[in-house]
C-alpha cells in the first residue's frame, strides 16, 4: 500500500503548509541558496512522455534520479495519475529503467480511499475505468459524495450528468477531485484534465471540491513528512505551472519548472506563477541542486 494512506491517517503528521505570495523579483539562483534535504518529482512529463503503451522515458532522467540518491538527497514521487493503477505506474516506471517502489510515490487513489474509510463515505465514481477497483472497499449501495477523477473517455455527458443529479440529490453535496488540474498532454497532444470537469459540477452544484492530490498542501506535506523535512529544506520539480510549481510554492517550497511534458513557452513569463527556476529537464534542475549540495 502506498505510505500516503498511513501518512493521511493522522492529521498531526502533515508537515504544515503556508500560503504566501511569491515575489516576482525572486532571481533563479537564490533557489540554491538555503539547503536542499529532499526532492519532490512529478511523473508524467518529468520521468517519462505519455504515449502508446508505456510512453517514452526522458532523456537524462533515470540517471539524474540516481544521482540525487547517490548525494544523500531523499527523492519521492508526488502525481495526480488516476489513468493507471498504482501496480500499473510502478511497471511502467520500473520498466523505463527506474528503481522505485510503491513506499515511493504519493498518489490520490489511495489518499481518497484513506479519507472515504475514515468519515464513512460510499462514493460515487466518476473516474477512470482501470481505477474502479481500487475503490470496492468503500462502495455502498447509497452514494454519500461523489469522486471525480481522470476518467478521460468516460467524460461523456450523460457520465457528467449522473454525477450532478447525484450531488444534487443530497442534504450535503460532497465532491472529491482527485487532483485539479486544468489539462496535460496525451499522445503528444492536450486534453481536458479533472480541473475543467469538476468545476463545472462545482459550478452546477454550488459546491466546492475537496482536492485530493497536487495542489492540495495535505497532499505535498503527506510526502514532505515522509522524509522527515520542512516544506523550506525542499525542492518540487514539475511540468504544470500552477499544481507543481504553484501549488509546491504556496506550501513553501521551491518550486521548478521544465521544459519537458506539457510546458508551453508563455509559461516563462506566467501571469501570477513564478517559477524559482526552469529547466530543459529535470537532469539540468538535478545537475544544478548536486553542484550547489557539494559546496
């Protein structure tokens, strides 16, 4: 089982996150100045291209993993990937070259599991096929919320319509997002991610989602707590502007961007995200974080 759920249990573990707004005059060497203890990495469009089958590792990207390891630096992988079970995300990984196991990565699948056995919740789903299973512990013959993930091609309209009669049919509509964010790339191309598809039953449904995954701070301080390390001693690499590297900024840490997965050039001068950094790849962001580890 993926160490998240354990982390989530007791709230008191969380490692606390605190909203401040970044400054735009942040310059891209000051991210180097206070230590660095551990390393957040995203999965998909960091470690490896989504396409056909198991996609295509990034150049660089399996050894720049292995150096963080060898200088001492704890790594975990911190993703909003619904599309995949967690034995599938482990294959593909271990497959591309990668020497990680479930204790490594932090997902919403098992997190929301975690949450719905807790407060007693029978959801219903509104996710991606591969995924259903990993929920028939916590299925009930009533519905009590609803939880939306990447569902992809099941994002159809009548799908999207049970979910909102289903929300609107209780006393208090509760709806899990597992993650938020706004699209990625599929294939080489770009898609509508959960983001859009649960704001619109937010927006139907006068109801706000409880986000489970990036850019929720519970979720980033589950991995934080992990390791052992405040949000300031940590470094988040990402290809999403907002839930990587915003989101990682909000909590306290520094956040980098790069320019692999679904990064677009105009996210170099973001209207309200400033990365600390941005990268070709994550083996130039990990080459700069050991350089700066050995002074």
């Amino acid at each position: 089982m993926f160490r998240l759920c354990k982390a989530l249990a007791p709230k008191q573990q969380w490692v606390a996150c605190i909203y401040t707004k970044r400054s735009s005059s942040t310059t891209m060497s000051s991210w180097l100045e206070k230590p660095i203890k551990g390393v957040l990495l995203d999965i998909t469009g960091v470690l490896y291209e989504s396409g056909e089958g198991i996609g295509t590792v990034i150049p660089g990207s399996v050894e720049a993993v292995e150096k963080l390891k060898a200088n001492g630096i704890p790594v975990r992988l911190v993703t909003n990937e619904t599309c995949a079970t967690r034995t599938a995300v482990i294959n593909k990984l271990q497959v591309h070259g990668y020497k990680v196991s479930e204790a490594d990565i932090f997902s919403p699948v098992p997190a929301v599991v975690a949450i719905l056995k807790a407060r007693g919740l029978s959801p219903h789903l509104l996710v991606h096929p591969s995924i259903e299973d990993e929920f028939k512990d916590v299925i009930k013959d009533s519905p009590s919320c609803v939880v939306i993930g990447d569902a992809d091609e099941a994002f159809t309209f009548e799908n999207m319509n049970v979910a909102f009669r289903t929300l609107m049919t209780m006393n208090k509509p509760t709806l899990f997002s597992l993650g938020f964010g706004k699209y990625y790339k599929h294939k080489g191309i770009l898609q509508l991610d959960v983001g859009a598809f649960a704001s619109a039953l937010e927006f139907a449904c006068d109801v706000k989602s409880e986000i489970v995954g990036k850019p929720s701070p519970q979720f980033f301080g589950a991995a934080l707590s992990d390791i052992g390390i405040k949000a300031e001693e940590a470094v988040m690499v990402g290809d999403d502007i907002v839930s990587d590297v915003g989101g990682a900024q909000k909590c306290g840490m520094r956040g980098v961007l790069v320019r692999t997965g679904k990064f677009i050039s105009s996210w170099e001068s973001h209207s309200y995200v400033t990365p600390d950094f941005i990268a070709d790849s994550l083996a130039e962001a990990v080459d700069r974080i050991i350089e700066a580890h050995k002074k």
